[in-house]
C-alpha cells in the first residue's frame, strides 16, 4: 500500500505488505490476529494494518525467534507502558531471556551427556567387533 501521508513511512500496510517484509505467509498472519495478537482495522473483507500491528508483529516474531510462546510473547507486548519508561516490560523481557537460557544450558548438557554416552557405546561396539572379526 503507498503512503496516505507525505511521511517515509506508510500510515496503514496491507497484509500483503507485511507478508512480503517479514517473510511470513499470510496464514500466519491471519493465525496472529485469529490468536488476538493483531487487530487490523476492516474495511469489508480487507484488513488495514497500522504501523502499531506492524511493530507488533515485529515483536511476535523477536519472541518467536528467542523461543518465547505466544503466551509468553503476548503478555510482554501488552506490558509496553513508554510513560514509564516499560520497566515491567523490560524486567519480564529479562526475566523471560534468563528462563529460556537456563533452559537451553540445561538442554545443552543433557545433550553433552548423551553424546558421552554415544561415543561410550561406539567404542564398545567397535572393541566387540574387532574382537569378533580378528584371527
């Protein structure tokens, strides 16, 4: 969609628009707004985008990427409170990136320890081979 003022940056985006911008399918966004993580305006059967659905959107696909649920990641965008300064916001963010790293060095060691044991059963079954197999 052009600009509908002389700003750089469009007052309105079709979903057409942040499909192409963010590299996501229009059915996950429809799935986004269906989940109450957007609301676009309607103009019939079309849906008008704000620049706010779009740093929504934004937002939602950062959680995404840092492995939050859509849960998780609706409940810190509708922290944002700029009037003072998001301090909640920033502390959940904080509090939700210390949980989901403490997951993943727990899923590291598991994996570690695994690979410990993998190697561990390789070479038991290489000796038993080569024990089978030598003259």
């Amino acid at each position: 969609m052009k600009p509908e003022s002389s700003h750089a940056e469009p007052v309105s985006y079709s979903i057409s628009d942040l499909s192409r911008e963010f590299g996501i399918t229009t059915r996950t966004i429809r799935f986004y707004e269906d989940k109450g993580l957007l609301a676009p305006e309607r103009r019939g059967q079309t849906r008008i985008y704000s620049p706010e659905d779009r740093v929504r959107l934004k937002l939602i696909l950062r959680g995404k990427r840092l492995g939050f649920s859509l849960d998780e990641s609706r409940e810190i965008i509708e922290m944002y409170d700029p009037a003072h300064g998001n301090v909640e916001q920033l502390q959940r963010l904080l509090q939700g990136i210390a949980e989901k790293r403490a997951q993943l060095q727990q899923q590291l060691r598991d994996i570690q320890s695994l690979m410990s044991e993998l190697d561990e059963a390789e070479e038991r079954a290489r000796a038993a081979l080569a024990r089978n197999i030598s003259p």
